[in-house]
C-alpha cells in the first residue's frame, strides 16, 4: 500500500495518538526525542512501518552508516513508524508516530498515514512541534498550542493558529485528519533560536509535561532533569566572560515576558549567528552523549 506496511490494527481504548517529524516542525531533535521517550516509557510496539525508496530523495535525505556493537557497518534508512501502547493509568491509550519528513509524495504519505492512524479509533490526535524562538535558554522553554475546534482549544486552554503561508508535512497531514473530523490539536515548543543543537533537554521535557493533560497521565521524563541541568551549565560555560553573549541574554531575559509569544525584536543586537558561535561548537561537540 504505497510503501505502509501495517500489522494487525492495534485494539485500543480510544487512543490519543502523538505525532512528531524531524524537519520543518523540528528543532533538532526536541519533538523526534519526546516521541521516543514515550516510546521507551510506555513499552510501546511497533506496529507500522513505510518503506523510505516511496518517499525520498536521498541524495537530500541521505541514509547514514554507523558500526554496531559487533563493529559491523550498519546502514540506516529514513525511518516512518508508528507504535501502540497500553496505558492502565489513563483513560486512553497511546499511539505514538515517529518519523522523518519525507521529500516526495506527502499527498500520499499522509492519506495513507491517515487512513492507518484512523483505523485505532483515535479520540484525539496531537501533533508536536518545536520551532526558533527569541527565548532565553535561562527561563522556561515556552510551550503554546493550537486547536481549530473551539471546544478542544477550552478544554486544553490552546489558541487559534492564525498562521499563513509556507508548510510542512504536519500542515498536510492535518488537512487530511480534518477532513476525516479528525479531532485535533498541537503543540509547539519555544526553543532558543541561537542555540543551534541537535538535542534540547529542557524543550523536550517542557514538551513532555505540556502532553500530560492531553495523555491524562504523568509521562516519563527519566533522566531530562538531570540531562537539562548539564546542558545549562555547559551553556552558562561558553558563554561566561563573552559581553556580547551576556548583553544579548539580558536582553532576551528582558523581552521573556513581554508578549504571548515571548517574540522579541533584534534589530540592533549583536547578530546571534557571529556573537554565539562558541556557545554553538560548544554544543555541537560537547563530549558525552546527552541522549540517555
């Protein structure tokens, strides 16, 4: 079925599914790595795959080579899958997509990604999104939602996306869910735009409580305080002694709370680019793995 490949549909209470891309809506890692958590956490099993030859170019999404523990080479491919967990706590169960945005035939993609995450009987559908924002990395990551139904935009206290213009896969996929009155929402990360990392301990956990009304329960955050409090002192590390880089802070620190969307304006500030280099090599290099 255009590349899906789809076990038995998972019997499900009313799942709430989850869904996260690197990409457009992806900062890094932040969204991909909550999806993880969640499904390490909850033991969740696969039951969804799509073949990658459907869906990319790869000369610009290329596959990657890693040695396994045996020292053999390993090539890994773009992955899209989808997991279903059980969660006795909740009310609902949980159905988790992780994946990679594709380069080609996202009509498709998403019809047929559609047509699978409708076959649970979802009751909710909540996509994850992590986007630059002129936020400080020293106050909270800010988390803001969205919900075209009023009712669900209520109960979860979300806004109304006013946004026009360029999107990614997840503005197709919603599309296509509304259509189906799929009932949705989604979530949206405020990451430090200067910070130009990989992976983001806080923004992934602030994400993660922001799910815990949506899943109605606590989800696993494991180790991301601990993580977040490393990645902090590692910041707080490059930047200490630089003017530039502490006037700029302040500067953000002083605009944190100014509007509801924590959006500052940077003309005549030093540019973040050529002032946070070192913060970003920093990052980018730093020694252990943060991944946990």
């Amino acid at each position: 079925m255009d590349g899906f490949s789809i076990s038995d549909t998972p019997v499900l209470r009313s799942p709430v599914v989850v869904m996260a891309f690197t990409g457009w809506s992806d900062t890094g890692t932040v969204t991909v790595d909550v999806a993880q958590r969640l499904i390490d956490g909850f033991g969740a099993q696969r039951f969804l795959t799509v073949d990658p030859e459907e869906y990319y170019v790869f000369t610009d999404n290329r596959p990657t080579v890693r040695v396994d523990e045996t020292g053999q080479r390993v090539l890994d491919w773009p992955k899209n899958e989808a997991y279903a967990a059980a969660l006795p706590g909740s009310a609902h169960d949980l159905v988790i997509v992780r994946g990679v945005e594709p380069g080609l035939r996202w009509r498709t993609f998403s019809e047929r990604m559609s047509e699978a995450l409708m076959a649970t009987g979802p009751s909710l559908i909540c996509t994850l999104v992590a986007r630059p924002a002129a936020t400080p990395h020293t106050r909270p990551v800010p988390v803001t939602g969205s919900a075209a139904d009023p009712a669900l935009a209520a109960k979860f206290g979300l806004g109304r996306s006013m946004y026009q213009g360029p999107t990614g896969l997840l503005g197709v996929l919603h599309d296509v869910l509304r259509k189906q009155d799929a009932a949705l929402i989604s979530l949206a990360a405020g990451v430090p735009h200067y910070l130009n990392v990989e992976e983001n301990p806080p923004a992934t956990m602030a994400l993660l409580h922001a799910l815990q009304p949506v899943l109605g329960i606590e989800p696993p955050v494991g180790d991301l305080p601990e993580q977040g409090e490393r990645f902090a002192e590692r910041v707080e590390e490059a930047s200490r002694g630089d003017d530039q880089i502490m006037a700029y802070v302040r500067t953000l620190e002083e605009h944190y709370n100014e509007t509801e969307e924590h959006a500052v304006d940077d003309e005549g500030l030093p540019s973040a680019d050529d002032v946070l280099r070192d913060v970003e090599d920093l990052l980018r290099g730093g020694g252990e793995d943060e991944r946990g």
